[in-house]
C-alpha cells in the first residue's frame, strides 16, 4: 500500500494541521454558551464557578469522530492510496500510429490504416484501467492527438479520427517526441509503441536509446509504382514537361503512363522499371489555351493518390507586334524566332489608322501612336521625333552601355562604328540606355496620360556591321520585356511530393527578394541555404515562388512515399503483449475513498447538524418572543 500523490510525512502533516484545526473550532464552538441573568447581579460566587468548571465535558464526541474520520477518508483519497506494489502503478505510454503515406496502401479490403488502428486497440485492451496513454499521429510531424490520459472513450474517438496522410515518416523525430512526453508527465514511464508499416524516407535513422521500445509491424504491399513528381517549363515553342515514375517494390514492374492536357490526350509511354529504380517522361506541346495537365499510371488507384498528378496551366501570354517599315525582310529574323510575338508588317506610306496592337515599331517614319499603345522608334525623323534632338552626330561608336538598368542588361560593345546617330536631349524620368561622347542615343520613357511605354533609338541598328551584332538582338529582347514583362516573365510549374521542398534560385536571384505566397495569399517562412529555398508542409498545398524576372508555381500535392524500410533495434519489443504482462498489481482506491468520505460528513450533517442548526434558531427567537409577550402585557395593563 502507498500513496501516489503525496509522502507520508506530507499527508500526516495535513492530516495534523487540518485535524487540529476542526477539533479546535469544534471544542470553541461547543464552550460558548449563552445564559439569561438577574439584571441585579453581577458577579458568580468563585466556588460555584470552579465547581461549574470541573463539570465540564466534551459534548457530542460521535460528531466530532466522524467529522475527523471524514478528513482522514478524503486526504486519503487526495493522496491517491493505492492498494499493492508501487513498482506495477499505472504508468505512462505513448503510441505513435504511423499516418504516413504508406498507411493509405490498400488490399481488397482494408487500408494498413485500418489494420493499424485494430492492432492498436488490442494493445490498448491489453493495459490496465489506470495506464495513462497519450496518442500521436505520426507522420513528417509528430502531433498529439490526447494528452496522457486514462479516458478510455476519448483514446478511442482520437483513433478512429486519424486519416491517411501525404508525408513520409520521420521516426527520428516521433520517438523523441515521445521520449520527451514521458519525461515532462512526471510520472512512472511505460513502453513507447510504434505501430505502422515502418517505411521511412532516409536509408538510416539516429533514433535516441529507448530502453522500452515496442514495436508493431503492419504487413504491407511490397510491389508498388507511383508517381513521384511532374514540372513543367515554357520554352520558345510552348511547354515541356517532365513526369517522374518510381518502383519502390523488388521486382520489374511494366506500367503505362496516361498523358493529357485540356482534354487532348497525348501518346501513352510504356515504363519498365527495375526494383528501386526511377524512370523520367518527357512531353512538348504547343496550345495557345489554358487548361489542366494531367499524368495518370494504369493500373493505378490503391488509395495512396501517387498513381496521378495534374497541374494548371495558363494561356501563354502573346505581345501583339505592327511594325512600320518598308523593309520586314531585315526584321522578320528578329521577331519571328519567338511565338510569343505575333507580328505583322505595314508599309511606312499605308495609310492604317486603327490598328490593333500592343506594340508600334516606327522605321525611320512617325506617325500618331495611340495613348495606351507603346512604341519604339528607330531613327526616327528630327522634326518628328518623341524627343527633342540635341545634335546629329556622324562616324561614332556608342560610349556607354546603361546595364545597370534591366534595358541596359548584357549589352556591351562599344567598338562599333555608326555612320549617323542623333543625341538626344532627356527629361527627369527618362532612362538613358546607350551614350555617345555626346549625349544619350538610346533613350526610354515610360507611361503617360498622353502615350504608353516609349523607347527611342537615335540610330539605326539593322544596318551596316551594327546589324551583325550581338548586342542588336539583346537590345530589342531588352526592349520589349521591359515594355511587357509579363509575357516574357519566366513561369515553371511543378508538382512536388509533400514534405520538405527545396526551390533551387538563379545566380542573379537573391533570397531577400523572393517572395513566397500560399494558396490563401498568405506569407509563407523558408529557409535560405547557398542558391535554394526550403519550404516545408505536412499537407497538401500551392505556393508561388516569385521574383523580379521569374514565377514558379510549386503544388505540393503528390504524397511522399517512403523508399526505405526502418530497420528497428534489437532490443526493441515486437507484437502485442499478452494481457499477463501489463497487468499491474496495483490497485487506485482513491474513487472509493472519495465516496466513503463525503458519506461519512453526510452522515454527521444529519445526525448533529440539523440539531444544532434547529437549537441556534431557537435561540435567536427567544429574545423575539420575550419582547413580544412584555409588549402584550403593557397593553393590557394600560
């Protein structure tokens, strides 16, 4: 026999304290006593008092035994008496029901879920009534379903609540999570049970010492093809894309790859794969329309929802081109190389008033651009020029090259001769891109009320060795992002398997100036590490990875199934014990004591108290009916 909550020094101490206290209040309560004397007498003959004094006992002393047995009975049941050996007390486990991909594995009939959870409720049977068991949910995060409880019910409503997940296991971190549960319970410390298929991401595990380890191993399927990723990329033709397809089981395994986008499907892929081996897709296809990407395995569902990925893609963006010049065969290899473009050709002397463009490139000519229209002119006509022109310069090279500004970017030849250029005269706002000794030659301005985005070439940079330059086509791709920079902004989308995901950034991209937004539009943390990003999600999710010059759309939505079996340690316990093995000897009485306490005080209240609740209301009307009948008596004397 010993007590759970309290020492014994502490529980005589209480006992003592509180027992002397009701015995004292009891004793005082009990010596006051109210007596009616002669209004003519004040003083008691001493004999008389002494002999009163030694007359004196304690009155009631049954109220008194069971208002003390009472406090005895409920420090007793504070102190938790338990009945037999500390050593076999209720105790502390913790299970860790494994939620990982793997668990949505599925036969004919059950899930390994569904076998994990029976296995857990045979475990739990097997424990005594006053184990306490806190559950977690196991998974890339370790999440506590209860706290160490002894709620039968409520471990049950827990269990059944836990669904298949998307992330692999982390049994590192799980078992130190439960290790640390244990240590912060404070109390007795039970086994520390794992319950799953123990398939893991990693080839090894550090899992930490745990003397009381138990492990139960659920069977699972070990053939197994899934669908480990997709991305997709925007090249100059349209989109290409790359499906990933892994065999985590031992055996060759033939499968084939359903491709599809907007309803459209494309050639099957027939995969053979060795055992642990990964197999790479590609696709490229040209579509001006938005739609959905679709990646499908056959034979497919098992319930683990890595048989098929699909992703949401955009309409390209197009830039609408006119181009005013009397020579299109010079500009056609410059523009035609991107279908991004679409382009079309206008004599300099047509008379089109109302065209519909985005763009206008003036030749040599001018003519009204409309307000929101934007324009770039090449040697453009002194009289009629956007800008005003300073100077006509002959036989010069260009100076200097901006590239500090995105329209100066990668342009540096400076060696070239140019028969005539015109220097310009710029205003506050306008962005000077290439310099003479003379003054600016190349100049933009961007929108007005009155115009759109305008860029100004004093010279003209498709004739001569300038047209054989690099620079030339590096100048006008310049050009044209900076005056519509979302249809040349580079987008990549990927779907990526759940859990951590690392976004590898380009050199002229720094971390400080990546923004990341969930689906919901809300700042999401990473973490920088050399030229990547890691993100990190447990579940399901969408996040856009944007910077100044590049998008990528990251779905996190292909569940992460693990490729490795967890080999356990040797020490570790295996099954479900026998029902013999966990039952303790002890027994909690605190429940009982708890009753026969209250009882007891019960008891005293209706065999003392009533009586002497009833002689105290007696005796406050005394006084009330002797003044009444005195009031009665002057009446009738009157």
């Amino acid at each position: 026999m010993f007590f759970l909550n309290l020492t014994a020094a502490e529980f005589v101490t209480l006992l003592s304290v509180l027992g002397g206290l009701i015995a004292a209040l009891y004793l005082l309560d009990r010596t006051k006593r109210k007596k009616i004397v002669s209004t003519l007498r004040f003083w008691t003959p001493e004999g008389s008092a002494r002999e009163s004094q030694r007359r004196r006992r304690v009155r009631d002393p049954w109220s008194l035994a069971l208002q003390l047995a009472g406090l005895l009975l409920l420090l007793l049941a504070i102190a938790q008496l338990q009945w037999g050996s500390r050593e076999r007390s209720g105790r502390n486990y913790v299970v860790l029901l494994d939620a990982s991909a793997w668990s949505a594995q599925s036969d004919e009939r059950h899930t390994v879920l569904d076998r994990e959870k029976e296995a857990a409720e045979r475990y739990l049977t097997a424990l005594a009534p006053m184990d306490r068991i806190m559950l977690v949910r196991a998974d890339a995060l370790a999440t506590p379903l209860t706290p160490f409880t002894t709620d039968r019910a409520r471990i049950a409503r827990a269990l059944h609540a836990v669904a298949a997940g998307y992330s692999a296991l982390n049994i590192e971190q799980a078992l130190t999570f439960a290790q640390q549960a244990q240590g912060w319970s404070g109390g007795a410390r039970g086994e520390i049970v794992y319950i799953g298929p123990a398939m893991i991401a990693e080839s090894e595990a550090a899992v930490p010492e745990l003397p009381d380890l138990r492990i139960i191993a659920i069977e699972r399927g070990r053939e197994h093809v899934g669908i480990r990723g997709m991305g997709v990329q925007r090249n100059d033709n349209g989109w290409q894309a790359s499906v990933t397809v892994r065999n985590y089981g031992a055996a060759r395994e033939t499968v084939r790859l359903q491709t599809r986008f907007a309803g459209t499907a494309f050639a099957s892929r027939i995969l053979s794969l060795q055992g642990g081996e990964e197999g790479a897709v590609e696709y490229n296809f040209v579509t001006n329309t938005a739609g959905q990407l679709v990646a499908e395995l056959e034979p497919g569902e098992n319930l683990m929802h890595d048989h098929r990925v699909a992703l949401q893609l955009p309409r390209l963006g197009v830039l609408r081109i006119a181009i005013f010049t009397d020579r299109p065969e010079v500009f056609r290899p410059l523009f035609n190389a991107n279908n991004q473009l679409n382009v079309r050709f206008f004599p300099t002397s047509g008379s089109e008033r109302d065209v519909s463009t985005d763009v206008m490139v003036l030749d040599g000519t001018s003519r009204t651009v409309p307000p929101g229209v934007a324009s770039i002119w090449i040697d453009p006509p002194r009289d009629s020029s956007p800008l005003p022109v300073r100077t006509i310069v002959h036989d010069a090279a260009i100076h200097d090259w901006h590239s500090e500004t995105p329209l100066g970017e990668s342009l540096h030849a400076r060696d070239t001769r140019i028969p005539n250029a015109e220097v310009f005269q710029t205003f506050e706002g306008d962005i000077t891109v290439g310099s003479l000794v003379d003054g600016p030659v190349v100049v933009a301005r961007g929108p007005a009320q009155s115009h759109g985005k305008l860029a100004v070439i004093g010279f003209d940079p498709l004739d001569g060795k300038a047209r054989l330059e690099l620079t030339t086509p590096l100048l006008f791709a310049n050009i044209l992002q900076w005056i519509s920079p979302e249809v040349f902004h580079s987008v990549d989308y990927s779907a990526e398997q759940v859990g951590e995901v690392t976004v590898p950034l380009d050199p002229s991209e720094r971390a400080d100036q990546i923004h990341i937004l969930s689906e919901r539009g809300m700042s999401v943390p990473a973490i920088a590490s050399k030229q990547n990003l890691k993100l990190f999600t447990s579940a399901p999710e969408v996040f856009r990875v944007s910077s100044e010059r590049r998008e990528h759309v990251l779905s996190v939505t292909v569940p992460d199934v693990a490729a490795f079996e967890w080999v356990a340690p040797a020490h570790a316990a295996r099954g479900v014990p026998g029902r013999s093995r966990l039952e303790p000897s002890a027994v909690d009485l605190w429940k009982w004591l708890a009753v026969a306490g209250g009882m007891t005080l019960l008891l005293e209240w209706m065999w003392f108290g009533r009586r002497r609740v009833g002689k105290r209301l007696a005796a406050s009307g005394e006084p009330v009916r002797r003044q009444a009948a005195q009031h009665e008596g002057e009446l009738v004397a009157k």
